[in-house]
C-alpha cells in the first residue's frame, strides 16, 4: 500500500485535474452556448438565401444560360488538434470511403487541418489532396475568402464535416452548398428577377457560397465544442471518482498508522513489565 504522503499527493492532483475539468466545463459550456446563439441567428438568413441560390441556378438553366463551370470539389473540415480524434475518425472514415474510390468524378480534394493531414498520410490516400491548415479551426474572414475563390470554378461543392444532432451526440455529415443536385426549387410560382438573372448568378457564385461554407465551419466547430464539453466533464468525474478512492486508502493506511502505534504503545508497556514488573 502506498504511504500515506503518496495518497495525499495523489489527492491533491486529482483535486487540481478536477478543479480544471470544472473550469473547461464551464468554458466549453460558453462557447457551446456562444456558437449556438451565431448559427441559430444566421440558420434562417442562410436556409432562405441557400432556397434562393436554388431558384436562381434553375431559373438560369431554364433561360439558356450554361454554367460553364463542370468540375467538382470536396472539401473536409478537422481541426488542427488532435484532442477531437475520436470525434474527427468517424467523419474521416466517411470522407475516405466516399471520395477515394477510382471513377469518382472529383477534380479537387481539400483537406482542412492538421487532423485530416495526418489521417490521410496514415490511410495511404489514393489521390492527391490539397492541405490547408488556418491558424485557428475556425477561419476568419480573409481565410474564408480564399476557400471562396478557389470553389469560383466548381460547380458542384460538398463539404464533410461533423454536425450537431445535441450535445452527447456529433454525426459526420457532408453539405452540397452549390446545391447542384437541387430539382425541385423550380416548380414553385415563376419568380421575377431585377437585375438580370446571369449577374445575379454572378453574385451568389461569390457572396452566397462565402456564406454557406462559413455556416459549415461554424457547425463544425460547434461539434468539437460540445465534444470536448463532454470530455471535460467526463474528466471531472473521473477526477472526482479517483480522489474518493484515495480518501478511502487514506483512511485505511490512517489506520494502519494509528494501530501500529497503539500495537507500539503495548509493546512498550509489555517489555516494561517484563523488566521492571
């Protein structure tokens, strides 16, 4: 059994560790909270303009106008730490069996992160892969910019990232923001277009996607947030769980002490009788 100065340093490292999940907790508690507020003022902004985005792309086909752009992109968001492993795999797993079979028309793969960099390396991906790596996982604006201009000639865009369903539970998901697959916006009521419906394409092809891959990375970040809330609570109660463990081997080797000290004790009071009874 461990001495009893050993068990209450272990005591006081696992009072630190759960002081500190308490403190993530919290944090990650914020900021879970804090991307929730973003995405749910711009989901309705983003559902509308994405419906819109629809119409006109139809609308500009109905009219004879080709999109002259044929190419299709994928893109994966991870992050740039390893701390989401277990998160990140599934989304990873899916992203590799659905892009890295031969006869896949994909002419751009990217990869966001340093995550996705080392799992491509490890699986041997088949094709080559564009790496980006931001500073932060989430971009700002220049940096989401230049995503932006490189999707300007790809008509088709699918974004693979890991999706809030709640709180204990993160789905890998993939997005088509070009919305290339979408036949049905065009049966509803004809709709009139001012300006022109060829610069109106124009601008969504820049404007619109900015703002849909920035709702897929703020939907991924939010992901990793209420994972890593997970995990630091997880981390608190297991903190909490191994200090009683060894406030219950304290109290045992307390007791040890105080017997062997009372067995000490009468000893002594024995070899005094012995000698001098």
């Amino acid at each position: 059994m461990a001495d009893i100065k050993s068990i209450n340093q272990n005591i006081n490292a696992a009072r630190s560790m759960e002081l500190l999940g308490r403190v993530y907790t919290e944090l990650s508690l914020m900021k879970l909270n804090k991307i929730r507020s973003r995405i749910e003022e711009n989901t309705s902004f983003a559902d509308e303009i994405s419906k819109i985005f629809s119409i006109v792309k139809q609308q500009a086909l109905k009219n004879g106008i080709k999109d002259e752009k044929i190419k299709k992109a994928v893109i994966v968001l991870t992050s740039n730490y390893r701390f989401y492993g277990n998160l990140e795999k599934p989304l990873l797993d899916m992203f590799n069996s659905q892009t890295n079979t031969p006869g896949r028309e994909i002419d751009e793969r990217i990869v966001v992160g340093k995550t996705g960099f080392s799992y491509i390396q490890a699986v041997r991906y088949s094709f080559p892969c564009r790496f980006i790596s931001f500073k932060k996982d989430l971009p700002d604006q220049n940096e989401l910019r230049s995503l932006t201009d490189i999707f300007k000639n790809f008509s088709t865009v699918l974004v693979y990232y890991s999706r809030f369903k709640n709180t204990l539970t993160q789905i890998p998901f993939v997005s088509n923001i070009t919305h290339s697959d979408d036949k049905e916006a065009i049966k509803e009521a004809p709709v009139l277009f001012e300006p022109e419906i060829g610069d109106i394409l124009n601008f969504f092809d820049t404007q619109i996607i900015d703002l849909l891959l920035e709702q897929a990375f703020l939907g991924a970040e939010l992901s990793r947030t209420a994972s890593r809330l997970i995990s630091m609570d997880q981390a608190q109660l297991n903190a909490k769980k191994y200090a009683k463990e060894q406030n219950s081997l304290l109290l045992v080797a307390n007791k040890i002490k105080n017997n062997s000290r009372i067995l000490g004790k009468v000893s002594a009071i024995q070899f005094w009788r012995q000698d001098y009874g």
